[in-house]
C-alpha cells in the first residue's frame, strides 16, 4: 500500500496531518481523551480565551436545528492566567501541537493575550477570533470590519512571534475585504468559518430557546456556505486556509481542500462522532491513494482548475 | 466511552402515556451508576444532528445489559422508538457524576413523572439491608402511574407513596407535599420562618436534624419540584441530591453546551456541566434563579 | 370548534391566510394543481420576470446539500411580454392573489417591469428581487448597498400603483440597514429571506457540482438564520414582513410569525411535501385554536415580549 | 400525483453489483407510462431532502404494481434499500414524458449499463406481436450483466445482443458497436463524412432510411453513450428517442433545476425540464455540449 505523505505546512506552521479540531467544541482537549491518542491530531485549538475569566452566556446555550445547532457559549472561560498556570501544563501532555483561540473586546486585549503566550510551549499558533457572534462588547464588530481587523492582527502581530491564524466571521457581505485586510494585517494562516448568526423560538413559551436569544449556526448545515467562502479566498489571497464548518466524513473534508483550504477542522462532528477526525484522517488517505496522488497537498485548491 | 450495542427490547409501556422500555446489551453496563446517562445516536443521517440523553433506569450487570426509558417528546425520540430488536445503537457512555450510594441509614427519594427512571437504578444499586428506602413519586393521573413505573415499583419491592394532581391514585396533590408530611411525621422540618429565599448556601440551614437523623434525599422530576425539594431539605438539613436536566450537544465537558449555574462555598457564581460535573448535583449550590 | 380568523393584513395587501409559495419554486402555480386546488393559498408567488427572456444557468443547477439545497437556476424566465400575454391570463384562472417577482439588472429594468405589469388583474402585489444570487450582471448588488435597494424601490414605486415586497438578501453583514433602505424607498411590505450564497464540490471530477459554481442554499438548513433576520428587521422596522426559508411544517412558520412575520411562504419544501403549503395552513389554526388565539394575527412578534 | 405505496418486495438482485428491486402496491400503475419515472422521499427526516427520481421498470396493471431497480448510489438509495416489505413510501408520479411506443416495425432498444431499467418497462409494453423489438446492451462485464437484468431480459423473451467492455459476456466494445453493426447489417448506415458533428439538428441527416425502413431507436445510458447513439442514428436517419438524467428538485417542473438545452427547430436554443418536458427527449433536439 502506497503512503502519502500527510504533512501539512501553513506558512510558518507544520503539522503532521491536516486534521485539526475546532475551537469551543473541544474543550481543553482533555474531554476527548477517552476516545483515542490525541497526539494522532494534526493540532488541537482550544475553546476561546480571554483576559478575564468569564461565566458566559445563562442557560439554554444550545438549540438543535435541521442538520445544524446553535450555541450561545458566551466565552466562558478561565481567563488567560488560570489558563497559562492550570490548563497549559495539562494540554503539554497532550504531545499534540495546540492552537490557542484569543478573544478581546478592545485592541488591547488582543495584544495583551498575544504577549502572555509563550513562544516556546506546546503552543503552536494563536488564532485570533474576530469573529464570535455570541458576545454582545465586540468580537463580531472586529471581524466585520476591514479595517478593524487588520487593526487587530496588528496588535497581535506585534506582540507575538507565534504564528497568526486569522479567523473569520460568515456574517459578512463579502469574505474577500476581511481576508485581505487580516492578510495585510499580518495573519500567516486564514481560518474559516465561525458560526453563522442564527435563532429559534420555543413552540411551548414562545420565547427565544437560546437565553442570549440569538447564537451561533454550526454543523453539516453551514458546510455550502463555508466551501463558498474557502473558494473566493482562496482565488483572492494567498495565504494558506484552514477550512471548516460543518465537516463530518472525509468527503466534506476533501471537498474543503480541493475548494482551497490546506487544513481543515472538526467542530461540530465531535459532539455526534468523537471518532471522526481519526475517520477523515485515513480516509483522505484512502482518497489520496485512489487518485494517484502521493501527497495531501495536492488537493488543495484543485476545484480551481 | 463510545458503544456500538444491540437493542433486546424496545417496547411501548402503555399506549396513553407514550413512554418505551429499551434494553441494550452491551459493555456500558460493566461501569454504569445510578443517575449516570448514555448519549444516544438516534437515527442514522444528519438530522436530527445531536445525541439524546438518556438516563441509565436499570443496570444487569450479569447479564451486560442496561435498560432505559424513554418517553416521545419530539423528533429524535421518535425516531428511537422505531428502532428493532437486533438492531444496534452507538451510545456514548456511560456519562456523567450520578447519585451518592447511602451505606446505612435512610434514603428518600423523590420523583416526579418521568423523574422516576433514574431513581429506579438507584433503588436497585442500594444495599437495602443497610438502607431503608422509601420512594415518594407524582404524576398527573392514575393512568399516568400506571403506565410509566408503578408495576416497576411494585416489582422491586421498595416501599412507597404515590400522589396525583387529580387525586386518581394515592394522595391528591404534588410529591412535595407526601415530602413535606414524610419531614414532619420525622419531626425534622423546620417550621418556616416567612424570611423567604433558603436556596442557594447553607446558611439559611438553622440546624443540621436530617443529616444527624441519618436520612437523605435524592430526587429526580422538573425543575420546579426540584427546587421545592431543595428548600424542604434545607429546612429540614437534610442533604439533598438533585438530577437536573439541560439541552446538551457533546455530553463529555467540551462544549459548555449545557451548564447550569451554581454557588461555590465561597459565595462566587460558577457555570458548572450537567453532562460532566453532574447531572445529578448537590441542591444548595444549584442557583435555581438563573439570570444572566 | 372555534374557528380562527387566518385573514392577514400587510400593509395594503390583505391575504385569506398568511401561508404563500415562494418564487422560483413554484413555477406559475400551474405545476401544482394536480396536488390540490391552488386558491386555498393565500398567495402564489410566480418565478422572477426580467425585461427580456432569460435561459438561464447551464446545468447541473441543483445539488443536494445537508437538510438543503442550492440552486443556480440563473433566472430562467419567459421575459415580461410572454409572462404578460401567456403566462398571466393562466394565473387568472388559478384564483389566487398572484405576486409577481421582479428582476432587474439596472434601475431602468426595476421601472420599466413596473410600469408594465397591470393593476387591475389577479397580480395583487410586486415582490421586487433585489437579492438574487445566482447572476453575475446584478441582482445581488443591489441587495447588499442600502442606497441601491432604495433607488431600486423608489423608481418601482414610481412606477406602479400595486404593493410593493422588497425581497432582501441574507448574504450581508446587517440586514437592518437594508430594512430601513427599502423602506425608505417606498417598500409597503418587506420579504425575507433569499437564499444564502453557496457552492459544492463533486468528489468525482474535483469540479464545482453547479454549473454556475456557485448557488442559492435553501430549505431547512437556513431556517436559523432567516428566523434571526425576521426577527431583527421587525425589532428595527415597522413594515409587515413575509418571512422564509426552510419552513417545512406549520411549527416551523409558527416560529416565524413568533419572531415577527405576518405572513410566511413556502419554497424548498414544496419540491418534498407539496401538500406542505395546506398542512401549515390547518397546522397554525390548530395551534391558535390550542393556545386560545382568535386570529393567527396574534401571534406575529409575541417572541419580542 | 402523490401516493404512499406500500413495499411488496425490496430485494438485493446480486452481492456485487448492489443493485435492488423493490416492488410498491398502490395507484401508480394505473397511469405509469414506460419512460416515466417516480420521485421518492426516501427516510423519513429532513436530511437527505430531495426526493429521488426512479425509472419506472415495470408495471403490473392488474396487480396494482410497479417495480423499480436501483443501483446504491450515495446515501439517499442506501436509506432506500434499508426499507422493508410491509413499510409505506411516499411517491410522487408517475411523472415525465415517456417513449413512444410505435405500432408497427421494429423497435431497436440500446441501454448502456443500469439504462436498461427503463426499457424493460418499454418491452413489456410493446405489442411484439406488431413490432419487432430487438434490446442491445453493454455493461462492464458478465459479473455486472448477470446481475442487473440478464436473467430479466431472458424471462422477457427478448431478442437481445450484448456487448462487455473486457469481453467477457457477449461481443467485447461497447454498445454502440452492437448497434452499428445492427444498422450497418440494415443497410442504412451512411459512411460518416468526416465532416464532424450531425448532431444538434436534422441538418446532417442526409437521407431518411431508417425512418423509411419502419424502424426506430429507443436509448437510456450515460450521457456520452446517448450521444453516440444519436450520432450514429442521425447518420442512419433513423427516428431516435433517448431518456436523459439531470439532478432533480421538484420533479414536476416547478423549479427549473433539472434542465437540458435544446434546439428548436427554429435553430434557437431553449432549456427544457427533464423532469416535466422529459426525461424522454429525441436525441436530435438535444444539445450535446452544454457551455452556458
Ligand atoms: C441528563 C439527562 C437525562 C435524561 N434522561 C431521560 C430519561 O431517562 N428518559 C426520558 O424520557 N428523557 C430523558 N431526558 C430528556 C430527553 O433527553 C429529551 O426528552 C430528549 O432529548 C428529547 O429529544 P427529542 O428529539 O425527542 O425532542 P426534541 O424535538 O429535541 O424536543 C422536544 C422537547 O424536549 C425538550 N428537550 C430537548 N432536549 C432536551 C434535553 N436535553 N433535556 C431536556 N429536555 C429536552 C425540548 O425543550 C422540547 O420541548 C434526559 C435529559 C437529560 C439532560
Ligand atoms: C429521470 C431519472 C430516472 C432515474 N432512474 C433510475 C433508475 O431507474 N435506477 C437507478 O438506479 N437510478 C436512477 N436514476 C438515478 C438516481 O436518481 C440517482 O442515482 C439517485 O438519485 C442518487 O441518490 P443517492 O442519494 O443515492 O446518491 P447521492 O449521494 O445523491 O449522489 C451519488 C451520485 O449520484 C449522482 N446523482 C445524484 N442525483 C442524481 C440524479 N438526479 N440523476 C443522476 N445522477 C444523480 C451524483 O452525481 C453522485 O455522484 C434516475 C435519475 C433520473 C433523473
Ligand atoms: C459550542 C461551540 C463553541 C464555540 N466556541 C468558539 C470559540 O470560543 N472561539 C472560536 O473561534 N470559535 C468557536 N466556535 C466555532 C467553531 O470553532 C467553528 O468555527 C464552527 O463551529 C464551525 O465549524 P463546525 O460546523 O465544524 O462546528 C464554537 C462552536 C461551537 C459549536
Ligand atoms: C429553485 C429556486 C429558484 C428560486 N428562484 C427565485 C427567484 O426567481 N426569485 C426570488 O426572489 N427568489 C427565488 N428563490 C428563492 C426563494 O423564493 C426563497 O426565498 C428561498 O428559497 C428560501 O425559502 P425556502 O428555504 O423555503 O426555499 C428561488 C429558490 C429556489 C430553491
Ligand atoms: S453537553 Fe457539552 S459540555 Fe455538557
Ligand atoms: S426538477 Fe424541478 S423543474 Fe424538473
């Protein structure tokens, strides 16, 4: 049996497959470690962090909806310090390389997160989310703004060597200005896409099911609009793409790497499938093999053609 | 953590009250306690999306086999009621932190409707040579009763009181009042004191009579009755342990899907996992008032 | 059995019932009279009318997608002249308010579609499709500028004396901007949602499936979204609103009338139930008559309370 | 137009190839035409959504019956051949344009791979005691045709031919060789000119032979198969009809999704439904190349 060489490099970032897992979806990595190694991961990005601690959102925080789900999380989090003192320790252990999620509400923050994170860690990336609709102080502000965005990256850039993984927001009219103004800004790497903004309301109280009334739309539902955006980024920068939103089998990976994406991540899935990374993992090797390519890389942006 | 295991029975208890008996065999049954949940795939395409939590009601651990009961709610219980002996099922689990096992003294526990499910697991996994257990439950209606567990309760042997909102069976009323009588006749409920709200710290505990008394309280049902059992424990200081319900997406602590919040010893506001930190939780931390 | 007042009044049009079909996916109602007789629903909205007559997309222009569709129909149309000679003295038979949907490609076509659709036949109201994703020269443009969507109402106002639906776009960062716009521009009554911008990928031939590339996602995948948009705009703008997007059964436009819509219409899942439209009507009698609603009217926007 | 069928049968044909026939009771074979087609929901959520468009293979009046074959193609026919005898599904039709059915001469039928299907429905209409009917067919191998209809075809008493790709059943090549040796044998083939492509018209149809000759073609297959037969049909001048597949929505020709171009004999270019106009088109208006 032929092996095809899975390594995946991101500009400045290398990992040993293209299969990452999402932020908000994975916890601290921890949780999925009944289910398998986690080292086979090519990273893990963990749930978003801010300066603060936060409780985030009241109950409900999610809402099933056709082949989708919505969450209004909120950001709950440690906050940076308990996070570099109690969480990053564990996460070394993990031996797989993670991605840290940063969230601000000001410019400041970002730079101040990006600052606090070592550059010799298991860290392997920051991701600065611009882009989480579940806050009311900013975030989705910053990501559908060009300018503001590429304000962001810049704060970041400037206080961290780590690689930068830009990631977007949907709730835009056009994902090319953001992917331009990030690429401008400094990003080395362009992740998308976070959750599109969505809601339900309650047959029985008649009221909004999310107690933050509107959240974010994930999951198999979102994955036309997200090989959409991969594809017109793809075609309009040249920065290498993590593609996500929505994918649950290897197929819906491969179609996220032949629209452009060099990477791809798993959200939603895990909830249904802890297995599924593992699955996309050798199946885009089985997809690989049967079309005679030798390395994953090939796949990437073939839609293109 | 994740099972693929074979459907034995999956039947309808009753055709008024909707609600199925599903028995599966596999290895959840080697680990799984009382008041822990499996995290069930139902269906076989991508909608619906998420797996449905189900309380673990019965454990044969002999014979490698839980059994669960389920009542029709909406899409996905639907579905599951369709599925056929020899069939199988992925479950996830088995998950969570369940009920606390007394090893002496008195366990009361409190039901209401279909709360009644988890509790059965626990009937059972009691030593009842040590424990004396009684079982207080509520429901609607006789046909209700009857149709969801009240053979069940029979069978196992447990000494208990039912009572009805229309009076059709046992006493007319709520399972909070057979709480409240069963407190009094124990001499250990705290007349109340009109200064409103005990929930939420022990502080408002003036002493400690259940727990000297040696009995404790488990209950399971809607989120109401839960908090009017909390505030009857309180009052009698008993300790109370409650299973509360969330929407959930992953079930292992990843998502913070499914949170409920709670008050540390030290007063402060924490959002704590059904899935993982609980479902079943201490009742004076739970903040039964959630607001932002 | 109390019997529930369904009339419903927008703006100038009043309707037997709040229930409609969506353009584009009900043909010129025609296609569907063999499933029941069409005048029990409260309105039919024919496919988008440009000035000339239109082929449209090449094919593939469908593709299934998760709980949704896309479609790059591309406009597919007759022109105005033969939807006014052979088409409209069809739909008269039909017995129904007819709502005609029209496209343009410069202000000039909005006016001049206008101007030449009578006001004293079974056309009850224009629906002016500023959203239509699926062609290069337009459509979506004027959907995503608040300042064009009010010159393309104003100048169709200017033109016809029939109510008007402004039809809105979700492809945009905010939808309430749009709102305001088509409002300004003399809308009576505004529709949304169009369908979100999407594309897939065909594993096979490593090619985008639609021939077009890129498509409309429909059906019940979007319902999330276009509950959250129906709820903005009736929070921002006092107009009755028509709302859609993967209402598939009547709790699903029960959602939408709580978020608050007055009237909502059926599109995608006619292609799956074509007894959908009906269900939905006796479904939300049934549901007003369980709440105690005397009229359906009621219960447009309770989600707000 | 929309029934619920009940499944009489819904069976495996062959290991190998995973192709089914499933036998629905109900009222579509009162009206189904050969050529027709049914569109079926198939499971029972929202996802897949789109009905599936199915040939109508064979309809049994009498009986109330209608038999369809299907290949397991992705998930929407793998949820089909879970259904089982006894289960209802919803379909919609008979829809479509059917084939002609001629009265007299001879019918020569040409089905590449599973585009048989259609034309078993074709045979069994045929009135052979007035028409010859002669079915030519290609496949990729004996293991593929013994599956998918052989023993079919033989039951039927058909006059047939056939052709494998690695000849290992019938004449090694396509199908489209059987039937340029069937036309060449009829005497009507023009020798090609090499002046390139006929099709798109009647323009190229130098002499009416095959019309003349009383005979007609009949012809379901991939895309690229159907074009050759066109081809080699106009060049014989004889009558062609070919049953097209496009990706379906609505299936009643609501929507627009599932068009072919086509030239009208104006020489103008139009789109066409395949669901509604079709899927039974003559291969001469068809337009080949399809570019925007
Ligand atoms: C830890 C835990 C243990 C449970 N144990 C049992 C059990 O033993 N037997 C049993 O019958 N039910 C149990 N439930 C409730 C059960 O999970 C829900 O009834 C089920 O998920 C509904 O799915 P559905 O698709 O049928 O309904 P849906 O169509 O999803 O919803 C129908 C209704 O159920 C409510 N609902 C949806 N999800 C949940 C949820 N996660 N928790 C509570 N309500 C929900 C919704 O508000 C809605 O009104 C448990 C829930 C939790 C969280
Ligand atoms: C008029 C008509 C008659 C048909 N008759 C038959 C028949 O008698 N027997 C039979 O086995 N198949 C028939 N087909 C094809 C059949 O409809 C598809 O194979 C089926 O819809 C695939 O569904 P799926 O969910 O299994 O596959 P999907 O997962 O949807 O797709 C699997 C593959 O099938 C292709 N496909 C999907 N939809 C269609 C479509 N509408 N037409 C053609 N290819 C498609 C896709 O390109 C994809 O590569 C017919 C198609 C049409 C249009
Ligand atoms: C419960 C939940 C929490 C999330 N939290 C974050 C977060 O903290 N930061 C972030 O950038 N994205 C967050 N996301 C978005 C995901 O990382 C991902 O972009 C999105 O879910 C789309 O991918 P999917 O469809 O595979 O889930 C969250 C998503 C979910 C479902
Ligand atoms: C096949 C198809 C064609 C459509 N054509 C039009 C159109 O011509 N004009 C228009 O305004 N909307 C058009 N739409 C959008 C629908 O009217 C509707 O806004 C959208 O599909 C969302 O509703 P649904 O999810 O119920 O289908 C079309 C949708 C589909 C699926
Ligand atoms: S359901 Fe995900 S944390 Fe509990
Ligand atoms: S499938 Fe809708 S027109 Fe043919």
């Amino acid at each position: 049996m032929k092996k095809i060489d899975l390594t995946t490099r991101l500009g400045p970032l290398e990992l040993k497959n293209p299969v990452l897992t999402s932020s908000g979806t994975y916890g601290f990595g921890e949780e999925y470690r009944a289910f398998f190694e986690l080292s086979r991961l090519g990273a893990i990005t963990v749930k978003g962090i801010t300066p603060l601690p936060r409780l985030g959102n009241p109950p409900p925080r999610v809402a099933e909806t056709p082949a989708g789900m919505l969450n209004a999380v909120g950001l709950q989090n440690p906050g940076v310090e308990a996070f570099l003192t109690t969480y990053l320790p564990r996460l070394e252990k993990l031996n797989t390389p993670i991605i840290v999620n940063i969230s601000g509400f000001s410019l400041d923050d970002y730079g101040l997160l990006a600052s606090m994170m070592p550059d010799h860690s298991c860290i392997a990336a920051l991701e600065v989310n611009i882009s989480c609709p579940n806050i009311k102080e900013g975030g989705l502000a910053f990501g559908t703004d060009p300018k503001s965005a590429e304000q962001v990256l810049a704060v970041t850039r400037k206080n961290t060597k780590l690689p930068l993984i830009a990631k977007l927001s949907p709730n835009v009219t056009d994902i090319v200005p953001l992917a331009k103004a990030v690429a401008n800004g400094g990003a080395d790497i362009i992740s998308l896409i976070n959750t599109l903004l969505g809601m339900r309301i309650d047959l029985d109280t008649g009221r909004p099911v999310l107690g933050n009334i509107m959240g974010g739309l994930s999951g198999p539902a979102v994955l036309p609009v997200a090989v959409r955006m991969v594809y017109q980024v793809y075609k309009a920068v040249s920065l290498p793409i993590i593609g996500m939103g929505g994918i649950s089998c290897w197929q819906d990976a491969v179609e996220f790497m032949l629209a452009g994406a060099s990477a791809i991540s798993v959200g939603t899935a895990n909830f249904i499938n802890p297995l599924a990374p593992l699955e996309i993992i050798s199946g885009l090797e089985e997809y690989c093999r049967r079309k005679g390519y030798n390395r994953v890389g090939e796949l990437v942006g073939l839609a293109h053609r | 953590m994740l099972h693929q295991e074979i459907v034995v029975e999956n039947q309808r208890l009753a055709r008024e009250a909707d609600i199925y008996r599903l028995v599966l065999k596999g290895t959840v049954a080697d680990t799984a306690q009382p008041g822990q949940f499996v995290h069930i795939k139902v269906g076989s395409t991508l909608d619906p999306l998420l797996r449905r939590p189900i309380s673990v009601a019965g454990i044969n651990r002999p014979n490698g086999e839980i059994t669960l009961f389920y009542r029709v709610a909406g899409r996905g219980t639907r579905l599951l009621a369709g599925v056929r002996p020899g069939e199988s099922l992925s479950l996830l689990g088995p998950v969570g932190k369940g009920f606390t096992l007394p090893t002496a003294g008195e366990l009361l526990l409190v039901a209401g409707g279909i709360g009644i499910f988890p509790l059965f697991a626990l009937v059972e996994a009691v030593d009842r040579s040590q424990v004396k257990v009684k079982m207080l439950w509520g429901g609607a209606n006789r046909d209700f009763l009857e149709a969801v567990g009240r053979e069940t309760l029979f069978q196992m042997g447990v000494d208990y009181a039912v009572a009805s909102l229309d009076g059709s069976m046992g006493q007319p009323g709520l399972v909070t009042d057979l709480l409240a009588s069963e407190l009094n006749k124990k001499g250990v409920l705290v007349p109340e004191t009109g200064e409103g709200n005990l929930l939420g710290s022990d502080a408002g505990c003036p002493e400690d009579w259940g727990r000297k008394a040696g009995f404790s309280v488990a209950a399971c049902g809607p989120r109401g009755m839960l908090r009017a059992v909390t505030e009857l424990c309180i009052q009698a200081g008993a300790p109370v342990e409650v299973s509360l319900e969330e929407r959930m997406a992953c079930g292992v602590g990843a998502c913070l899907g499914c949170v409920c919040t709670v008050r540390t010893t030290d007063g402060a506001l924490e959002r704590k996992r059904v899935c993982q930190d609980g479902p079943v939780f201490d009742g004076r931390e739970v903040v039964w008032d959630e607001k932002d």
